[in-house]
C-alpha cells in the first residue's frame, strides 16, 4: 500500500524505496520478488532517460493499437487529442497541459473482479464503447463518464496493479505493472513474429534502369550500370517475395524500355510503391573523387547536383516528352505523396548503407535528395529513385559488380521497404 501510494503521488523516490523494501522482506519470506525487481530496474533505467525516450522503446514491439486520433471539438476546455494502448500502457495524450489533479485513483472489488478505475478531467469523443487491449489484462474499458470526467477501467480476476505517470504535462501513462500470467510477455511477442509481416498484401514495382540499347552509365573496364542494377533488382525481387511482397519487374531481361513507360505497369498493377534503381556516373575528371549512395524522390526541386543526376537518368527519349506528359508531371506532384516518398527514400537510404558498411566501412553516404526525375513521373504511388553507387568509381564500381555487395544492397533496400510499411501500415 505505501507502493502505490507513492505511485499515485508520483513520487518516484519513495516509489524506489518501498520496490526496495517489497524486494527484501519478499526474499526474506521466500516470495517472488522478480517482478518488482523488474520493475526496479526499469526506473533506474528510465532516470537516466527523457520520458518520451521510454515510450519509443517500448513501441519497438508491433502491438500498437491505435484507437483513435480524432480531433476533439475545441470547446471542451479538457480536451484530449488521443487514447491508445502500447505493450502494458495506456497514453492519453491531452492537447493542453495538464496536472496531477487530473486524475482520481479508485480499486473497486465486483463479484469476482478486481478493477482499478481512473476518472480524468478531460473530454474524448471517441471513448464509448471502445476498448482498449493490453494482453494478460481481462478488459480495459474507456468511457465518457460525463461531459468533463473520461474514465478508464481496467479489470480482471486477480488484484491487478496499476499506476501512472504523466510525462511533459501533456501525456498520461497508465501502466499495468505485473501481469499475472508471466508467460504472457513471451506468447505476444511470438504472436507478433508470427502474425506480422509488413510485406503481406502489399505490391512493389521494381524498376531496373536502362537496358538493351540504353547501357547507362559505363564504368572502368566495361562495367555498366544497366547489369548491377539488373542483378541488385533481382536480389530484391526475391528478397521481398520471401518475406510475402507481391513484385513486378518492368524488365525481366536486357531490354529497352522507354522511361515514360516505366511507371505504367505500376499503375496497372495499383502497386504500393515504385522503386527505380540505378548507379550513378561522372566524367572521368571526378570519376576518381565521386563515390556513394544516393536515394532521390521526385519533387520540383532543382539543387545543381539534383539537376546533374536526373539530366542523366532522365534519359535519351526525354525529348520524346509532350506537353501532356509534363503536365502529368505537375499534376502527379501532390503534397501526400511527396512526403511518404520522402520517408520511403529515408527508410532506404539508411538501411542500405547499413548494410553496404558491414561490408565497406568507407561507404560515402550521399544522402536522401529530391529532384525532377521522369522515371518517377505519372507514379501515382510513393515512389524513389535509388543510385547505388557510382560506376565510374574505379574501387566502387568493382564492389558493385561483385555479388557479396550486390547481395547486401538488395537486402537493405528490401530492410528499408519492410520499415517503412512497419510505420506506414
Ligand atoms: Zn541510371
């Protein structure tokens, strides 16, 4: 009881102290104990740490369940913007700052049931009947208790313990602190392995530049850029099927395929993103100094080196363009799809040079970047432009012909594609 009542005070000290004390005379009367010792070491953790770093560790299990973030009418003077629960928590994040006199802590026995029940100062226009799951919880029901008093309820056939924390002023945690099936922590993360897959139902078109008449760029010793991005396109191809993506190649073999053209079959196809993949190329003045990986996303910028990249991928039947095909390039050009591109690219760029490290720690990371790319235009999906890496470069255009790299590559941009559907389900 002096636990939890320094919980609900929020008093991390005495908290501390009486974990402490729980600790020792539960060893001295043979008791399990682990759990607070659990629970110890988390604070001592969670110290050295901001509290918005806590919550993003413990996201890193997919069980997010997000029960709404609908916008509240802005009368309410308690307004809350968003309840959900997150591994053994339930955040309510409130859109003004709030106090500890926001909450009231009553434990209620019911028949059978045990419930700890919070009543929040607050307004959501979602709590009825929602419900909120933690596993190894019975039920945690919310509900707008009246106009200004939210209520969160959480019930099950043991004395479940509770407490909470409010974090910036402006974020309720409530947190369920020992579950009794102590399996339950184990099961859900096998759940989560076998259950999730990001790929599953989702559609990726993968084109592989150039090609036939169209080498692309030529390296030292006759190295061209349409076989290593063929090969890597073909690691990818594979890579994603087996993790359940559904793929398309534009070109399955050594083919001529006019840029424009490109993006169609992923139309067709109602294709979740498009990915275009190439190796970059600079005269021989640079051909020693210029080195890297670049993933690019279309946008109407026009940086000198975006400009530099996209006159070259843009390709030789770019003067074939007609009006209407610019204009397909503005209208394709909306504000959503340019920021998920953007995330897509970040996700890519980073899990590839990742990967490209393990095997080159002198892998140039040459960043995410936006431009005009016409392989990219009339995508009605998200869609990026990877370069990677430069096949004049006499060492990297070496590394890129081998297939360890070509390997690693494929499996960091499928990596990236998998983290960005975690995140953009
Ligand atoms: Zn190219």
């Amino acid at each position: 009881m002096e636990y939890l009542k320094a919980v609900l005070n929020s008093d991390k000290n005495k908290e501390i102290t009486n974990l402490k004390k729980l600790i020792q005379t539960g060893k001295k009367l043979n008791k399990n104990i682990k759990k607070y010792e659990i629970e110890l070491n988390k604070y001592n953790k969670e110290k050295a740490t901001t509290p918005i770093k806590i919550i993003k560790r413990k996201t890193k299990t997919n069980t997010i369940k997000k029960v709404s973030k609908n916008k509240i009418t802005s009368s309410s003077k308690y307004t809350i913007e968003s309840v959900e629960s997150r591994n053994n928590m339930v955040i309510i994040d409130f859109k003004t700052k709030i106090s500890k006199s926001y909450v009231k802590f009553m434990e209620k026995k019911v028949n059978n049931a045990y419930q700890d029940i919070y009543d929040i100062k607050g307004n959501f226009k979602d709590a009825y009947p929602t419900k909120l799951k933690i596993n190894g919880v019975k039920q945690i029901v919310i509900k707008q208790e009246d106009k200004n008093t939210l209520r969160i309820l959480f019930e099950d056939n043991y004395n479940l313990k509770t407490i909470y924390f409010l974090v910036n002023d402006k974020r309720l945690i409530l947190k369920v602190l020992d579950i009794k099936n102590s399996n339950s922590k184990s099961t859900s993360t096998k759940n989560t392995k076998v259950t999730y897959r990001p790929g599953l139902n989702k559609v990726v078109v993968l084109d592989a530049g150039h090609g036939g008449k169209d080498p692309g760029g030529i390296g030292p010793r006759k190295r061209y850029e349409k076989i290593v991005v063929f090969k890597v396109t073909k690691y990818l191809e594979s890579y994603l099927k087996k993790r359940g993506y559904k793929v398309y190649l534009t070109r399955n073999k050594d083919k001529f395929i006019k840029v424009r053209n490109r993006t169609v079959l992923a139309n067709k196809k109602k294709a979740d993103i498009f990915i275009s993949i190439h190796a970059n190329a600079i005269g021989k003045a640079k051909a020693h100094k210029l080195k890297g990986i670049e993933t690019f996303f279309l946008s109407p910028a026009r940086s000198e080196r975006a400009k530099r990249v996209a006159a070259k991928e843009n390709g030789s039947d770019v003067r074939e363009m007609s009006s209407s095909t610019k204009r397909a390039f503005l209208e394709s050009l909306n504000r959503p799809r340019i920021t998920a591109s953007h995330k897509l690219s970040i996700d890519i760029q980073r899990n590839m040079l990742f990967n490209a490290r393990k095997l080159y720690k002198d892998t140039v990371d040459g960043g995410v970047r936006e431009g005009p790319f016409w392989v990219l235009v009339g995508a009605q999906m998200p869609s990026v432009l990877i370069e990677l890496g430069y096949i004049t470069h006499p060492e990297e255009s070496r590394r890129l012909y081998t297939k360890k790299y070509q390997k690693a590559l494929a499996e960091g941009i499928a990596n990236g594609i998998d983290s960005y559907f975690l995140k953009n389900p």
